[in-house]
C-alpha cells in the first residue's frame, strides 16, 4: 500500500494516478500535532480494517491536483548516513516534494543532493538484535539527503536538508529492500546509479547499531547509504530520484530569504 500525507496533512491511500483520503481514521487531536502518521504506523494493525473501509468510502482525488507533503512529516528521529556513520538531523528539516529543496540566499556554501532509501520503523525498538531487525520494519520512501562540508555543528539539520517522498510504501509492496536500483539526476542528467544490494551496511545492521543506542519509535527514519557529494546545486535547478518499488519524485530547488 502506497499512503501519502498531502494538502493540510490529510493522509490518504495513493493507488495509480488518484488519492484516497483516509484521515478519520486518526484521532483528531493527533493531526493537529502533527504526529499522526507515527500513531498510524503505530497502531497500523488495528488501525487497517477501518483504513480498508474509508478507502472504500472516500471519493478519487486526482494526484496531481493536491500537494504532496512528507509522508511522515513529525518523526521522533531522522537518521541519515553518512560514509559507514549514521547523522541525526532535526525532525524540522524534513520537506515533502511540494517543498522542494531551498537554499540560503547569497550563501557561499556548495549544496549537494544523494538519493538514500528511508527505512520507516514500525515499531519501538531497543537493542533490537539484527536477526529481527526487518520484523521492525514498516515500509521505505525516497530521502534526498543535502549535505554541505561548512558549518558542522548546523549543516545538517536546516529546513529542507532531508526531503522525504513522495509516498510511503508499506514493505509487504516493495519486496527485497536490498535489490532496489536508485538513481538521482540533476536537470536531466543522471548523476548518482547505485543499488541498495552495495552498501556496506545493511538495513537489519544499522537497526541493531542504532537500536543499541537510542529507541527507535515508530515513524522514525533510518536511511540507507549512498555516494556522498555527487554534485552542487543552486536555484531554478531540479533534482530527480528514482528507487525501485518505492518512488519517483522531481524536487525544485529554490531560494531562502535571508542568508543562514
């Protein structure tokens, strides 16, 4: 099942080229905090039989007519990779496609986009053993992890560092998280082509080292690795990622107010 989170945080069930909005199936007073996909995903067994019958209820919306947001916009944890170490960022750097990536104005800083697959905890997790670690696993989206080498202590977490989108597909949908080919262009130009089978640590393994450290609760992300640095980017470019089973979404790079 493909859910996205779109408009004012509504959630719906994307199948083809239409939108089905199941938001009722949340708590109300949830969907103002924000956190209402972690209670989903949380209570996602539950929770499915009323999810099933909203779906049926709920008239088409077309895809194109809404605006996509981050399918989980409030995780407790975002972690991205970085070499064979793991990066927290703030849960407020993460935008949806409607977002798209947005730049300091003025900044003398390089921004570089990398195309990671986002692993989507289904459960709380502690010390969790990799041997179990995939029964953790909720589902995958597409990270656009943008990375700077200036300013360590703040580069990682500014809005709009970790572009998450354009849905959340649930596990059962994308098979073999370790065989996914995952490509990124730059204006039309293929920048990044790699493969989820050639990280160096696997999905299962950087639960287990996570895990041992912090919780992880559900809706968290924990993404996988890529190449770092495949290219700067600047206003009026577009950014394109692709990951097998999982998604295909176009980010326009645009520009702050004010220099950060």
């Amino acid at each position: 099942m493909k859910l996205a989170v779109f408009d004012n945080y509504r959630i719906g069930i994307v199948e083809g080229e239409s939108v089905y909005d199941v938001t009722p199936v949340v708590p109300e007073g949830l969907r103002a905090l924000r956190i209402h996909m972690n209670w989903l995903i949380g209570n996602w067994a539950k929770a499915l039989p009323a999810v099933l019958r909203l779906r049926e209820a709920a008239k088409a919306k077309r895809l194109s007519s809404v605006k996509l947001l981050a399918p989980n916009p409030n995780p407790s944890h975002v972690f991205a990779t970085r070499e064979n170490g793991f990066v927290l960022k703030a849960p407020g750097a993460l935008a949806g496609p409607a977002d798209g990536i947005r730049l300091p104005q003025d900044s003398i800083r390089q921004f570089a986009p990398a195309s990671q697959l986002a692993v989507i905890i289904g459960r709380r997790a502690r010390n969790v053993p990799r041997s179990e670690a995939m029964d953790y696993v909720f589902g995958y989206s597409c990270l656009v992890d943008l990375t700077t080498r200036v300013e360590p202590s703040m580069r990682n977490s500014p809005e709009t560092r970790a572009l998450l989108g354009p849905y959340l597909v649930t596990a059962d949908e994308v098979g073999d998280p370790h065989a996914l080919d995952n490509r990124l262009w730059i204006n039309g130009k293929l920048r990044q082509e790699a493969s989820t089978r050639d990280v160096t640590i696997g999905i299962a393994e950087r639960i287990e080292r996570i895990s041992s450290v912090l919780p992880l609760n559900p809706g968290d992300v924990v993404a996988s690795g890529a190449p770092e640095g495949i290219g700067p980017v600047g206003p009026g470019d577009r950014v394109r990622v692709a990951i097998d089973h999982v998604g295909d979404m176009t980010l326009a790079v645009t520009s702050l107010a004010g220099n950060a």
